[in-house]
C-alpha cells in the first residue's frame, strides 16, 4: 500500500501562513526557510488531514488560535537558534 497523497500534516499550512502574512518569504532565502520549516514542524505536533474543509468545519476557534500561537513560538525559537548557529559559524 502506498500513503494517498492528499494526506498531509495541517501544520504544515499554518506554517507557510505564517510565512506568507510576515513577509518572512521576502527577507530569507529558500534554504533558509526550508531549513528553519524542518525545525519549526519538528517541535510541533502533527495533525494529519485529508481535506483542508474538514479544518474549517471541525476545527473549535480556541484550538486553531492555540495552533496559531504554537506556530508562532516555534517559528521565534527556529529563528533564534538559527541565528546563534550563524553567529557559531562567523566566529569559527
């Protein structure tokens, strides 16, 4: 059996969101941010849909605003240690 393609973690979605409304796509690379989507999604927890509708309809406003913080303070730590790993490298 093969894994259907229209499976995929709703994380993800909020993430480039994020993304996209800050501009952050406009002030760094895409490795960069390839990079820093690795390390954001790796401290997040997964929630896997199908259909991004199920999300609208299901989803209780409390818990997608939690999501949305979640986000936003993995995205600072992401961003803060990929900095201090920059700086490392500088220095060396």
């Amino acid at each position: 059996m093969q894994m259907p393609t229209d499976i995929h973690n709703y994380y993800e979605k909020l993430v480039v969101d994020f993304i996209t409304h800050n501009k952050l796509d406009q002030k760094f690379s895409e490795e960069f941010l390839a990079d820093m989507c690795c390390i954001v999604l790796n401290q997040l927890p997964s929630k896997y849909i199908r259909h991004e509708v199920d999300m609208a309809f299901y989803l209780p406003q409390a818990e997608r605003f939690e999501m949305e913080m979640n986000v936003k303070e993995a995205i600072g730590r992401a961003m803060e240690f990929m900095s201090s790993r920059d700086t490392r490298d500088a220095e060396d």
